[in-house]
C-alpha cells in the first residue's frame, strides 16, 4: 500500500513540475510574441484605444468614474509597488524562518529578488517611453516596457499564493489561495493603465513574464522539496 502511495506521489509531483514548466514556457513565448508586437508598431492603435476608454470623452485629463474611484485605484496600485511588496515578503521570510520552512523562504526571496533584477534590466533594455496620450495619475520614473508593477505582483502573490497552496490538502484552500493571488495580480496590472502610467501591452508583458518567472520557481520550489517545501 505504501508502495502504491509513493509511486501515486511521485507521479503527481512530476506533473506538478512538467505543468510548471509548461506555463513558464508559454509566459516567455507570450511575452517575447508580445515584445516583438509591440516595438514592431502593431499594437499602439489598440494600445491608444485601451488608455482612451478609461478617460473621460475628450478630456484625457479625466479618468472615468468619480473621485472615489481614482482614490481605489491608486491604493489598489500600491500593492504592486517596491516598498508593499518589500514589506511583503520580508514578513513571509520571517515567518517561514520562524517556523523551520528555511528553504521556501530562501525560495520566495530568491524568487523576488531576481525577478526585480530581470524586471529593471528589461526596461532598460527596452527602454519604452510611459504612455503620452493621457495625463499621469501616479509618480513614474523608469521605462514604460514591461510593466514592473504588473510583473513583480505576479512573481510574488502567484509565487505566494502557490506556496501557501502547498501547506493545505484541501482543495478548495489551495483554490481559495491561488483565486487570491491571481485577482490581486490583475487588479494590479489594471490600475497601471487606468492610472495612464502604462500602455496595456506593458501589463500584458508583465504579466506573462511574471506568471512565467513564478512557475520556473515553482519548478524549482518542487524539485528543492518536493513534499511540501518543509525543512
């Protein structure tokens, strides 16, 4: 019987590893289909109508919907920034630490950290000018191409979000959990282009890049423990 259990286990993990795989590769096709799109000129029509749609008729100045709205969003925003997300995962380290899962919080970290790195490279590489079609709702300094905010909320709630999915046999949990990290990612992406900070192909970007930087180390999470990430 435990025989049969272990092979069960052992096959299901190897699943869990060629899926991850799987969505790590079709994010990079994704984003470097839409790279290739975006910089060879065929995207900017839709681009333009997306940012539009969010404005007020002829007034680009004014984001639809009221004042209370605008306010949501810029908070919504800010769970995609450097200092949340900062935040965010040194509380999750620590408390991985504190309760002995060292090696998922080397995994959480390793997986932030260098999807910042990969995240700035890239717009420097890219070098996409922010969007001057309708007026800025929120502080920018660095490149437009892809969308860091978009990206690193990926990485680090779908990253997150999987781990917590991991410590729970329920399923509904683990749905609970990924539906969670999933949402907030998206909220994210879109705040970006309501706020007229980012093209829409600069979230779309992020968001493949960043679903496939999170499922290569969800891969990696699998193979380092391959039980539940516990020490």
């Amino acid at each position: 019987m435990n025989v049969v259990g272990d092979l069960w286990k052992r096959g299901t993990q190897e699943i869990a590893v060629l899926a991850g795989l799987g969505v790590a590769a079709l994010g990079g096709l994704s984003f470097a289909y839409i790279a290739q799109e975006t910089f060879e000129g065929e995207t900017r029509q839709i681009d333009e109508a997306w940012l539009l749609a969010l404005r007020a008729t002829g007034d680009p100045t004014d984001p639809i919907g009221p004042r209370w709205f605008e306010l949501a969003v810029a908070d919504i925003t800010s769970l995609g920034g450097y200092a949340v997300l900062t935040l965010l995962v040194i509380a999750v380290a620590a408390y991985l630490l504190a309760i002995g899962k060292r090696t998922a919080a080397v995994l959480v970290v390793g997986a932030v950290v260098s999807g910042t790195v990969l995240s700035e490279t890239l717009k420097l590489g890219f070098a996409r000018p922010r969007p001057d079609l309708v007026a800025h709702l929120a502080e920018v300094q660095s490149g437009s191409f892809p969308s860091g905010h978009a990206m690193l909320s990926a990485i680090t709630y779908l990253t997150l979000g999987a781990l917590l999915a991991r410590f729970h046999k329920q399923r509904a949990v683990k749905g609970v959990f990924l539906a969670l990290a999933v949402i907030v990612t998206l909220m994210v992406g879109v705040s970006r282009v309501y706020l007229g900070v980012h093209w829409p192909t600069d979230v779309l970007a992020g968001w493949s890049l960043g679903a496939a930087w999170a499922a290569l180390w969800w891969v990696i999470a699998g193979i380092a423990q391959p039980s539940d990430c516990s020490e």
